[in-house]
C-alpha cells in the first residue's frame, strides 16, 4: 500500500470512530432517566431487609405560593385610641376637677366621650365589649355625654367633687358601638380646710356672782367674724352641732358677750368675762359666724353653787 493510500485509511478510520461516539452518546441520552424530574412524584417504596422495621421513602409534595409570606403574618392595627392628656392628682373638696383627654384615629363622628369616676376602683384593662354599666364608676363628667363630636379631637370636660376620698378615673368613647376605655388613675380629694372653734381650759365650778373668765380659739384659713360669743344654759343639747343650726335652735343663750358685734381677723384667741349669779348646772359652748356658716365647739358643763 502506497503512502498516499494509508494515509487515506487513517483518516478514515478516525472519521468512523468519531461518529460511533457521536451516536452512543445519543442513545444513551434519549434512554436514561432525567435528572431533573417533578419532586412531587413518589419514589417507589422499598422492601425492608428481613429484621428490619418498616420505613416509608415516600417523598411529600411541595407546594409553592405565590403570596409573600410577610403580608401574611402583618398584624392589624387599631383604628381609635383614647388618651388622657392632663388631670389633677389631688384636689380639696369643693374646687373644679378639669380633665383632658385625646381621641385620634380614623376620621369619623361620634356621640358620646366623658370620664367616668368612682370611690372603687376597677382594675385591669377594660377591653371595648365592657359598657359603663358594668364597671363601678358612679359618676360622669357631663360635658361631652350626649352630641355630635369629629374626631380625631381633644376634650376638656370639668367637675365639682364635693366629698373627700380616693377616686378612680378612666376616659371613655363610644365609637360604632364599641367602647373604648384608657387605663385606671387614682385621684385623691381631700377635706377642705374649716374653721373649728375650741374653749382653752373651759372653766368646772365657780361660786354664784363670782366672776368667770373663758378662753376660746377659732382655728382656719383667714377670714373675719362680726359675732363670737360663749353661749349656755341649763339646759343640754349633746353631739355635734351642723353649721346650718343657729343660736334660736338651741336652748342656749349668750353668757360672755364681748364679741357678739364688730369686725375680727381670724384665726385669733378670744377671752371674755361674765357673771353668773343664780346656782346651778350649766351647758355651754363657744360659737362664731363665718361666712354664713355657724361654727360650734364642743359642749361643757359649769356647776355654779
């Protein structure tokens, strides 16, 4: 064989080769199993060995979504809040209460916002199913019971508290028939400051027509007095005597009248003299008008023999 034509065979050859890899290649392709295949399908189970327990190889579907999962887990979000802004702690009996509270949220109308208060207290949070009626508040404050109020807005509602004590406080909104309630708040009403009237040393036993000295004091805030007097009898009327019971009322009369007219700075010390002249047991008190108001001291007895 000539040189030319081993060179031709040569070539041949390598040309066959190639195309035998070329056509495996294919075959083997289009016959094997995919690689990547549908991961829900199940594989099929196997038999276990002989002492071995029985397992399962089945392969559970996933299940895709097209929902983020965040949006999913967003919590809701109330759409009122009611807060109080300012109130007192404490007070004296008598004066005004002012109370400020805050509705925000949504834009809407409503009827009804107050505080309401009571001497028991109502702990815990109140969620908006509880009415007014079911707690124990016994009082209101008025000006915003009954209307019509846009909200978002700002309140400011007053109240008189007459009697001394602890109260407890919380705002309130009725807004499309639920009720929204702040937290509790203690509020502490104390005794308005009284005139009191007291005999220093009230004197127990003089002889007839000797001279007796008495001694009394008017203790309070300032303010004057045209009429103060130690008044008595013999007769008694015992216990505490209201500001509202006048001299007429009682079965006194005036012993010691050195200050039943005229203009008195008090608190001040009084003394005053006096004669009583026929025997006996006598009741006696001191007494001032103040304001309109009369003011008793406790009672004592003089025995006169």
């Amino acid at each position: 064989m000539t040189r030319k034509n081993k060179l031709l065979f040569f070539l041949i050859l390598i040309l066959f080769m190639v195309t035998t890899l070329v056509v495996t290649k294919i075959v083997v392709t289009r016959e094997s199993p995919a690689v990547l295949g549908d991961i829900s399908e199940p594989v099929p189970t196997l038999s276990p060995s002989p002492g071995q327990t029985h397992f399962n190889t089945t392969v559970p579907s996933i299940t895709t979504t097209s929902a983020p999962l965040l949006a999913r887990a967003t919590p809701s979000v109330a759409k009122y809040e009611i807060t109080v802004m300012s109130a007192p702690k404490e007070l004296v009996e008598e004066d005004n209460a002012a109370f400020t509270w805050e509705i925000s949220g949504l834009t809407n109308t409503i009827h009804t916002t107050t505080i309401y208060y009571g001497t028991t207290s109502v702990p815990g949070t109140l969620s908006t199913n509880v009415t007014p009626g079911e707690t124990q508040y016994t009082d209101v404050v008025k000006d915003f019971i009954r209307g019509d109020y846009r909200i978002p807005l700002r309140f400011i509602g007053n109240a008189i508290i007459s009697t001394q004590g602890t109260y407890f406080y919380r705002a309130y909104a009725l807004i499309d028939g639920k009720h929204y309630w702040t937290g509790e708040r203690p509020l502490v009403v104390k005794a308005k400051p009284r005139h009191e009237i007291k005999i220093v040393d009230p004197p127990r036993s003089i002889s007839p027509g000797e001279n007796v000295t008495f001694t009394w004091d008017i203790f309070g805030p300032s303010a004057t007095t045209g009429f103060t007097a130690i008044v008595g009898g013999k007769e008694s009327k015992p216990g505490t005597l209201d500001s509202s019971v006048d001299l007429p009322a009682t079965p006194y009369s005036t012993l010691v009248s050195d200050f039943i007219s005229g203009t008195y700075a008090v608190p001040l010390r009084f003394v005053g003299n006096t004669k009583i002249t026929d025997p006996g047991v006598y009741y006696f008190r001191a007494l001032a008008s103040i304001n309109g108001k009369n003011i008793w001291s406790d009672e004592y007895s003089l025995t006169v023999q």
